[in-house]
C-alpha cells in the first residue's frame, strides 16, 4: 500500500460504506448487530481492537483536528458486558482522547459480541512506517515523544494548540551549534510541555531561535502536559537556566 492510500483519512460516506460492511461481517458471525445511530462517546470508554496504530498518520490526524476541524465519526460496537470496542477509527479516537474531548461515533449494538484483541486505547502501541511523507516527519517526532512521555510516566497526555509568545518559552537543551539550512521551518509548529504556567520547548529550538532572529514575537506550538507532572526534563532545564535570546540565538547559527 502507498503512503498516499495508508493516510487517506476518511469522510462520512467512507464511514457510511465502512458500517454497512461492518454489519455484513457481524451477521456472518451469527450476531444480530443493530445500529443504534450517532452519538458522543467518551474516550476513556474505548477498548481498541487493533494492536498497533502509525505514528505519521496519528500526527496528520492531530494537525486536521486541531487546524480544520476534522470531525468524521468512528465506528465503535457495543459488545459484551457493554464494552465499547473501536471498529475504525482508532486514530482519531486517540486525538480526540489527547484532546479531552468526546468523540463522534456510529454506535452498533452487538450483545455478547466480544474481539479476539482489545486493549484500553490509552495503552495502544505506535509504529514508524517507513514511508512517511517528509511534511510529516515533524508531527510523527512529537506524536511519538508525548506517547513515549506518556508510557514513561504512566500518564495520559493533554494536547491542544497555542501561539505562543517567544518570551514566554523555555529551552530544554544547550543553544549550542548547528546550522542555518532548508530543515529549520518556522511555519512548523513547535512541541512544547506546560508545568506551573511554564512553557518548556521539547523539539523546535532552531525553530525559536530562527523565529526571533527574524523578529517575529509569537510562534505556534503543540502543547502538551501529564496532569501538570513534572517531568525529568524539566528539571534539567530549570538547572541549566538557559533562555532564548538574541545573544544565545546566534550563538546556535554560529
């Protein structure tokens, strides 16, 4: 399968086919499913049926949540015990789980129906596939840090976006070396994770350097937090005591 056809996200008429196929399966199976319509379900309440999901498609589901209101409906079975078990649409249920929003979803009443996997979908794996678009390496790095910031610390993460003002902002690393090439993009959002009303930088320092350079005040940033955790990193920048400045920031292009 192409990158092209692995990320195509779906549409309502693709959810639409996607259900009907689902029901012919479940009847095969000797269930009576039933639909029950569209609702809002909580993500927490979601068991997934797949063991693994990718990460750069994650990212682009992420960036179409949070900048075009991608809002298409999963497709979730009420099974045994009345478990809620995704058919499809793992990856926008996890974004919307980091969003802490309820997610759209087609509802199929399906008693005693129960899958050979399930897993809490906050305990859902990653792979890198390795056909990922380059406009998309960026949002596969900062999808795969908030989930491995998540397994460290046994947390579920908060994700929203924000522009953010540069003065704002915390380095976690050195403002040492490096070079001024095509890579560093601004138009790029940055990652950053929020603790006491603080804004620490995890992946874009060049990004933030560049930006100021060029004076401009405010960038666009993922933000992320794990319950306002404090996370080792943070406690590396606070010993460090580096800031974004026009001295230091040179000092990077150097």
């Amino acid at each position: 399968m192409s990158s092209r056809n692995r990320l195509k996200l779906s549409d309502r008429r693709d959810v639409e086919l996607k259900t009907l196929h689902i029901l012919s399966l479940l009847k095969m199976k000797g269930f009576s499913p039933v639909v029950m319509g569209e609702g809002f379900v909580n993500p927490l309440e979601l068991h997934t049926t797949q063991t693994h999901i990718e990460a750069d498609k994650l990212g682009l589901v992420l960036q179409k949540a949070l900048f075009e209101s991608y809002d298409v409906p999963i497709i979730t079975v009420v099974g045994k015990h009345a478990q809620k078990y995704i058919i499809d649409g793992h990856h926008r249920a996890l974004v919307y789980l980091w969003m802490r929003k309820h997610v759209r979803a087609v509802l199929i009443n399906t008693p005693g129906y129960e899958p050979t996997f399930s897993t809490p979908l906050y305990k859902v794996k990653f792979v890198n596939p390795v056909d990922t678009p380059e406009h998309l390496l960026i949002w596969r790095h900062m999808v795969n840090t908030i989930h491995f910031l998540e397994e460290l610390h046994g947390r579920i993460a908060k994700v929203w976006f924000e522009d953010i003002r540069i003065e704002k902002l915390k380095p976690t690393q050195m403002l040492l070396g490096g070079s001024l090439d095509k890579e560093v993009r601004i138009g790029e959002p940055i990652l950053v994770y929020r603790f006491n009303s603080s804004y620490y930088v995890l992946d874009g320092h060049k990004r933030v350097c560049l930006s100021l350079l060029k004076k401009l005040s405010i960038i666009p940033s993922i933000v992320f937090t794990l319950d306002d955790f404090e996370i080792g990193i943070i406690k590396q920048a606070q010993i460090m005591g580096v800031a974004f400045s026009e001295d230091s920031c040179k000092k990077m292009f150097a």
